[in-house]
C-alpha cells in the first residue's frame, strides 16, 4: 500500500489496532505549491504522535514527517507513506521513489508463502488519471457533413497590409445594412520585440501569423464546432497552421459541465463561425495571402482593392496622435485604484473583494483547497459613436500579445490581448499548454524594470501558483494523453510583454489512440490558471464567491481547423453587449496572499484593458472636437464669401 499525502496521514492514524496518541493538525505554517528539499509540499495538516514504522525523512525548516515505511515493531512493512507528491513536477525525486516502492511490491509478494506469485499490475487495478470521470463528447453523426473545397491562396499587394485588411472588416458590418456577418481577427501581436519574437521549441513560432476573415454562424456546441471545423472544410495546402474550419469561443460556464454535468450543455459553449474567406499574414516573410474557394477570394480582393482606393482621401487618425492620446490616458489610472470613479462600476468593490480574499484563504488553511482565482468584474456605458473595433484597436497598439482576437458576432464583440495559450493541439495529436502565473507592471526605468523582472522570476509565492497550476494542467493531460508522453520542456520562465512581465511554463503531451479532439479540450477546459487547484472542488467555491457568470472571459477564443485546434485563455479582454463593455480581471488565491496586493494585482490587469476603452472614447471625442472646428471654419468662409 502507497498513501501520498492525505493517504499517508490516514495511513498513519488508523493503520494499527493500537491509537496510542497518534493524529494530524494543522501546521503553524502551511505548505502549498512549496518545494523543500526536493519534494513538493501541498498540505496544512501533519502528521503528530508515534509513528508505527521507520521515519524515512523529515522535512528540517519545521520537522514535519515526510516518508515512513509503516509497520509494527519486529514485522514486516506492510505500507510506505509519503507526505510530499511524488507525481508533482517540482519533485526530483518522484520517480525513483516510485520505482523503488513498485520494486519493493514485487519482491513482498514473492516472500509470501502459500500464495499464488502476483506480478505486479496483474491483480491490482491500474488506476491513474484517466478513471477520473471525463465526460465524453455525443456521438456527432448529426452534424452534416460540409463536402471539402480546393482551397486557393491568392498573394496580397503589398498595400495590402493588416492594418489596411483591419479597416475592410471593421466595416463590413458598419452602415445602413445592420449586420451583415460574423468577422474575426486572430492577432498575433507578439511579445515585447519587434516580428515573431520566440521560437515555439518545434522549428516554428507562437507569433507569427495574422488571421482576418469572416463567415457565418455556426449553431452547435463544442463537439459539433471542434469536430466539424477539425474535419476541415478545404482540401489543400493553404497558408500557416489555420486552413478554414470554424472560429469561436468557449465560455467560462462551459467547464462545469466538463466534469459533472453542472450546466456547460452543449447550448453553453459559447459562440461559432464557419469561415468562409480569410487572409493570412506571415510576419516572418512580410506577406499576405487570400485564402479559401476560388470565386470568393477574387470577390474579397476586389472588394478589399475598391475600399482602400475610396478611403484614400480620409486616412484614419496617424501614429503620432494616437501615441499621443495612450500618453494622456495614463493620468487616469489611478482614479480607479479604490472604487469606482463615475463612470466604471465594479461587480465586488475593494472592500468586498478583499472580504473574499479572506475567506478564500480560510479555506485554503483548513486544506479544502490550494489555489483560488478570485476574478472581478469593472463595466461602463459606452458613448454611442464609440465602436468595439475602436477598442480593439487602441488595446493591440497598447498592448500587443501572441495570443489576441477581435470577434464580432452582431449582438456580442469581443477585444481580447491575450498573452496567454490554453491549448494547441497539433496534427497527430500533439498538445501544448502555457499557463501563466505571477505578473509584474513594467517600469519605463530600465533600472526599475529589470529589478521588477528579477523580483518576479524569484518569488517564492508567485513560483507556487504556477507549479500548482502546472501539475494541475499535466493532471489534465493525463485524463486524454499517452501514459508517459506528458512533459514540461519550459518550466517556471519570465516572458516580458509591453506592459507587465509574466511567469510562464510549457506542458506537452500526445493524445492517446482512439481519443478526440474535442475530448482533449473538454478534459483540460477551462484553464487551470483560471481556477485554482484542484479543479473541480475550486470551482464550486468560485461560483459561491463571485454570484455572477464570467462568460467569455476566462474562457478560450480560438480555431480549428483538419485535426489541430489552437485556444487561448480569455484575459485582458473587454465584451462588448448591449451598449455596455465589460472588463474581467482578477488573480490566483494562495495562502501566502496579501490582500492589498492581491487587489492592486487585479486593477493593474484590468487597467490595461481599461485604458484602452478610455483612449477609444477619447479618440472619439476629439474627432468631435475637430469636426466641429472645422464645420465653424466652413460657416466662416460662407459668411466670408456672402459679404464679398
């Protein structure tokens, strides 16, 4: 018998006829996500009294025990217990201590006489991740099959830029027709440098492409959408890793369902596209293609030649100003530190956010949970003549990121910089995670910056979120992957984005024959950064605190297309509905938070997006200043010309 952890405490207490005064307790100080010694501490309990074996360790900063072989005096052992978790991926450990008790197993059962010799794994159940319940995609032979079409690639002109492309689809919707189509803009703004900024580990890049196109809605949940847009629609080669499909977003609410069928129907998996027509950008060549069916990718190119030709006399604001207009909005920062300032109005005020904060840390004390992400929500009206597009625009210039998207859906947008993949799932069944956890503003100071960049990649606190949500997400990979391809070639790094550095890992693994991609997806959604640890216990206790569904944000917006998908998370990301634009913004519970710098963590990520909702309202009031200006100047050169 192997108890790991809680199995080692009960072990401990109740493995022997004799209680003498044996029992666990809460340690004065708690250890979660900790590595000490080699080995990874999730507990707030220890063991106490006489141990009823051999004290193999004992963890030496506060001398609570770690592994024991138990057994009573002048008999056999008859079970190993470890506190730390061996299975964890900051325990160096683990693997052999797991070799040597499976060793141990075998050679107990050859010593025992007059039984039948038992191999090992012939008679005990092998139990590992994957008899966890997962639920398991419907059959989907009701979804019709769109019969495949030659994909053409047509080479942009070179006039033909991104921010050219932007300016067609942000209007196609504009004008006295209403709502024509759903459009898209899967950004890949990239990290602090210039161009695809960091090879991705398997000869390609995080950000290098650009995808811009529109389509028509596509009605079905997850398994109709992921399925469908993974069979492909186009038959060819195409241009970079999206080759038509669908595109979309999950919810947030979808994930509950992903465990236990608490909502997260098929109805609640957010919004899709079939896509019809798009164009890629390859940042890496500086070139763009048209893509899709040969008659509409010659109508998109005609269309995209005769608006650029007739908005040639009326160029958008220039660069100039528009950096003018970020540099002004910074003053109006701090006015929302502690509450609301008129316009924002925030779903938990300071007060009550740091309330829950409390409380959440009580339950992590009492062991019932590790992490929490705790999120709020800050929301505003919008002036009339501010559009979603204006806001997407100021947030990819403000805050450029590889994982962004621009979605308009005619009743809901969506302005997301992400910095964050939640899950890239490759032809073969190759998969990709980078979650992010611990974050710090960049300073202007070079000095400053880097201190804060330092500060970061050294905090023990902001180290134990993301190892915890590390082991979190390889627990999720292995309820769909091939036992032993999980693995996590980058663990704990700094990425530094244009306003905040971040702390990163990468996990890997192979989905097992026989298994789907959809299943893949609904086996890891949501994104363990988004919840906390464990998964599915963390989000009941989120639902209590916040009283208030998250939607898109903390969800994934995405593609899929022939067998590979690619999610993000939802953050940094403002939802435009209903004359309304809402912003989620929010951060990891440990039991070493502190309140105020918890909230602050918070407000800092949620200003980013905040500032640029601002700059796309300021921008729109003075346009207005200018035309009026300008409309004084016309009726004074009237009045000019009647007096001569």
């Amino acid at each position: 018998m192997l108890g790991v952890c809680l199995g080692m405490q009960f072990m401990h207490v109740f493995g022997s006829s004799t209680s003498d005064d044996r029992g666990v307790k809460v340690m004065d100080k708690v250890k979660h996500g900790r590595v000490e010694e080699g080995w990874t501490r999730y507990h707030s309990y220890g063991v106490v009294g006489k141990v009823r074996g051999t004290v193999k360790h004992t963890w030496k900063e506060d001398g609570v025990v770690n592994i024991v072989e138990f057994h009573e005096e002048g008999e056999d052992v008859w079970g190993w217990g470890i506190q730390g978790h061996p299975e964890s991926v900051g325990s160096k450990g683990g693997k052999e201590y797991l070799r040597r008790f499976e060793e141990w197993v075998e050679r107990s059962m050859k010593e025992k006489r007059g039984r039948k010799k038992i191999e090992v794994g012939e008679e005990v159940k092998d139990i590992t991740t994957k008899d966890m319940e997962v639920k398991k995609s419907q059959d989907v032979s009701h979804v019709q099959e769109t019969p495949t079409r030659p994909i053409v690639s047509i080479p942009l002109p070179t006039w033909a830029t991104v921010e050219v492309f932007q300016s067609y689809l942000f209007n196609l919707n504009v004008g006295n027709q209403g709502f024509k189509t759903p459009t898209f803009h899967l950004d890949s703004g990239g990290l602090s440098d210039v161009g695809p900024s960091r090879p991705d580990g398997e000869g390609g890049y995080h950000d290098r492409y650009h995808y811009m196109g529109y389509g028509r809605r596509f009605h079905g949940g997850l398994s109709d959408a992921v399925d469908s847009g993974t069979k492909g629609l186009w038959d060819g080669e195409g241009r970079g890793e999206f080759k038509g499909g669908v595109v979309g977003y999950l919810s947030y609410e979808y994930g509950r369902g992903c465990f236990d069928g608490d909502g997260g129907d098929e109805g609640d998996g957010g919004k899709w596209m079939e896509v019809e027509e798009w164009v890629v950008f390859d940042k890496l060549e500086g070139k763009g293609w048209a893509c899709g069916g040969r008659e509409g990718v010659e109508r998109l190119v005609r269309e995209l030649k005769e608006w650029d030709m007739g908005r040639a006399g009326q160029r958008e604001v220039g660069g100039g100003r528009r950096k003018f207009l970020d540099d002004e909005v910074v003053c109006r920062e701090t006015d929302f530190d502690h509450g609301d300032d008129g316009n924002w109005r925030l779903s938990k005020s300071r007060e009550e956010y740091i309330a829950d904060i409390v409380e959440a840390k009580k339950l992590i004390t009492t062991g019932n949970t590790y992490e929490i992400c705790l999120t709020n929500e800050v929301s505003r009206d919008l002036p009339d003549e501010v559009r979603a597009s204006d806001i997407y625009q100021a947030l990819r210039r403000i805050n450029p990121a590889p994982y962004g998207a621009y979605m308009d859906f005619g009743d809901l947008q969506v302005c997301c910089s992400s910095p964050e993949r939640f899950l890239r799932i490759k032809e073969g069944g190759k998969m990709e995670s980078k979650p992010i956890k611990g974050t710090r503003k960049r300073s202007a100071d070079p000095q400053l910056d880097d201190a804060a960049r330092r500060e970061l990649e050294n905090s023990g606190k902001d180290r134990a979120e993301n190892l915890m949500i590390v082991d979190l997400v390889r627990a999720d990979f292995g309820r769909t992957c091939r036992r032993g391809s999980v693995e996590v070639p980058r663990f704990i790094e700094v990425e530094s984005y244009a306003t905040v550095h971040q702390l990163v890992s990468t996990i890997r693994g192979e989905i097992e024959e026989g298994g789907s991609t959809s299943d893949a997806v609904r086996a890891c959604f949501p994104g363990g950064s988004m919840t906390g640890a464990p998964k599915k216990r963390t989000m009941g206790y989120i639902r209590e605190f916040e009283g208030r569904d998250r939607g898109v944000y903390s969800g994934s917006i995405g593609w899929a297309s022939r067998g590979e998908v690619d999610l993000n998370i939802c953050i940094r990301t403002a939802v435009v509905e209903g004359g309304k634009v809402k912003i989620g913004c929010g951060g990891a519970i440990t039991v070493r938070s502190e309140e105020e710098e918890e909230w602050q963590e918070a407000m800092v990520k949620g200003n980013v997006v905040r500032k640029a909702v601002e700059v796309a309202i300021l921008e729109k009031e003075r346009e207005r200043e200018v035309e009026e200006i300008r409309g004084r100047e016309r009726m004074r050169m009237d009045e000019v010309k009647v007096e001569r």
